[in-house]
C-alpha cells in the first residue's frame, strides 16, 4: 500500500511539473517477440488455462473478430474498465461487430511484448504504432498498450486497458 501511495504521489508531482509534457528526442521501439503464442503458456495449470483463454481473446476476436463466439471466452456478465465499452458479454460484441479486422486467424500477428499471468489475472503487453504528433503525414512512433483479465472458470469476467475518453479538439484560436 505504501508503495503504491508513494508512485501515484511521485506521478502527480511529474505530471504537475510539466515534465512529461516535451517530447523525447529519440526512443527504442516497443518491438513484440517472434514467437507471441509461446508466451501464453505457463507451468501452473490455472494459469495456462487463463493465459490460453486470453490467446483466444486476442487472436479469435480482437484480431479476427469471431464477436459471435465471444461466450466461449467471456462470461455473461464480463466487467469492462474501458470507459468506452459497457459491461456484459452481448455489449461488448455489439461495441465490436464492426471494426475491421485482419484475414488472419491461423496465428497471433499482434506485437505481443509479454504476458505475464498470475492467479486468475493475465495481462498482455502490446506494442502499438501511433502517428506522430505535429509530425510529418505518416510518421509513427512506439508505445506501449496493455489489456488485463481476471478469469472465473477459465472465462474473462473482468477487463481492464488503459482506454481513455476522447478528448475535446483546442477551442478556436480568436481572429487577430
């Protein structure tokens, strides 16, 4: 408890202070592993349970979209943190029917950095390419993303990612 007051208090004082605020020069790219599907397995049998409910997740829905066989994977009532989606399994399926999708489904094309699993949680560490901003068109840098499961009886009941709500564009500068 102690550690995570002193993180959050660390945090507010870098944010407060603007030191987050200029862009970095230069950075490593988040660069996924080569082989994403072997970081879902583990010793424990719960958690290689879970960690391979979770490959289904990113592999069967989020990457192919089969939203229609989301109850294999999700319970009923699968909580979302996102603020973007509700909870519950039929929610979710309708907040992602149509996003596009890729044709693969044979295996896992996502950069996946890591996945670590403990208990009933697994959380997967993705690297995203975002555009650049203030830079060129088509210009990109790395970060990374995460989404988090907490599972009950080899299904998703809990999500958590670090979605944010959109944010309102600059008001008009006034005429001069």
């Amino acid at each position: 408890m102690k550690a995570r007051c002193l993180i959050a208090a660390l945090s507010s004082t870098i944010v407060g202070l603007g030191l987050l605020a200029a862009p970095v020069a230069a950075q490593s790219p988040v660069v996924g592993v080569a082989n994403p599907e072997a970081l879902f397995t583990d010793k424990n049998p719960t958690v290689n349970k879970n960690k391979q409910a979770a490959l289904r997740i990113m592999r069967e829905l989020l990457q192919c979209g089969h939203w229609s066989d989301a109850g294999n994977w999700l319970t009923e009532r699968y909580i979302q943190h996102n603020p973007l989606a509700k909870d519950g399994l039929k929610p979710v399926q309708e907040y992602f029917a149509n996003r596009p999708r890729t044709p693969t489904c044979d295996k896992l094309i996502t950069p996946i950095v890591a996945v670590l699993g403990e208990g009933d949680l697994v959380a997967v560490i993705i690297g995203r390419s975002l555009p650049k901003p203030g830079g060129k068109p088509g210009e990109t840098y790395t970060t990374s993303w995460f989404d988090m499961w907490r599972f009950v009886d080899g299904k998703a009941d809990e999500h958590w990612d670090a979605a944010t709500l959109p944010t309102a564009p600059p008001p008009p500068r006034p005429a001069q």
